[in-house]
C-alpha cells in the first residue's frame, strides 16, 4: 500500500507517469527501504494507464463488496426472540450461581476482596 500511496503522490505533484526512482525517493523521504521487485511490479502493473480511470475502476469494484457491520440474522417473530431473552436470563442466573459457589470455596479471604 505504501507503495500505491507514494505513486499517488508522484502523480498528484504533476508527473503523470513516474518511474521506479520517483516512487523510491519519496519512499526514503519518509524513512521506507522500498523493495525493488514490488516497486517494478507496481510501475509495470500501471504503466501507460491514466490514474484516475484506474482509480474509477477499482472503485467500481470495490462498491460491489458488501461493507457494514455483521450480525446475526433478525429473529423470525416474537416467540422467537421471548425465549432468546429467557435463555439468556437464565444462562445469567447460573453464572451467579457458579460465582457464588465460586467464592465460597476461598472461605471469604479472596484475593481481590
């Protein structure tokens, strides 16, 4: 990714085709060995393309990828969803239970207590 960032930067001070050595320079500007290969990958992978039609067609990609946050799927009606709420009371119950059980095993001389 730096690598597309400081060819990006290249492009946006005026050169519209830069070479393996202006990406390079602004690389090491900010302290970054750059690795030959990936770096003449990356300058045959654009050569003779316009950034911005590049740029355009990846967006265009990227808008066909799913984004947000996941989750579990909505529940199927209220019935449903009564009896998730009254497991889960019930799972909290037995771990109070336990926590409870728990404690009294150290005799009240907890380590945190």
């Amino acid at each position: 990714m730096k690598y597309v960032a400081a060819y990006l930067l290249a492009t946006l001070g005026g050169n519209a085709s830069p070479s393996a050595a202006d990406v390079k320079t602004i690389l090491e500007a900010v302290g970054i060995e750059a690795e030959d290969d990936r770096l003449e990958k990356l300058i045959s992978e654009l050569e003779g393309k316009d950034i911005n039609e590049v740029i355009a067609e990846g967006s265009s990609k990227l808008s066909a990828l799913p984004a947000g946050g996941g989750g579990g799927a909505p529940a199927a009606g209220g019935a449903s969803a009564a009896a998730g709420g009254a497991a889960a009371e019930e799972k909290k119950e037995e771990k109070k239970e336990e926590a409870k059980e728990e404690s009294d095993d150290d005799m009240g001389f907890g380590l945190f207590d």
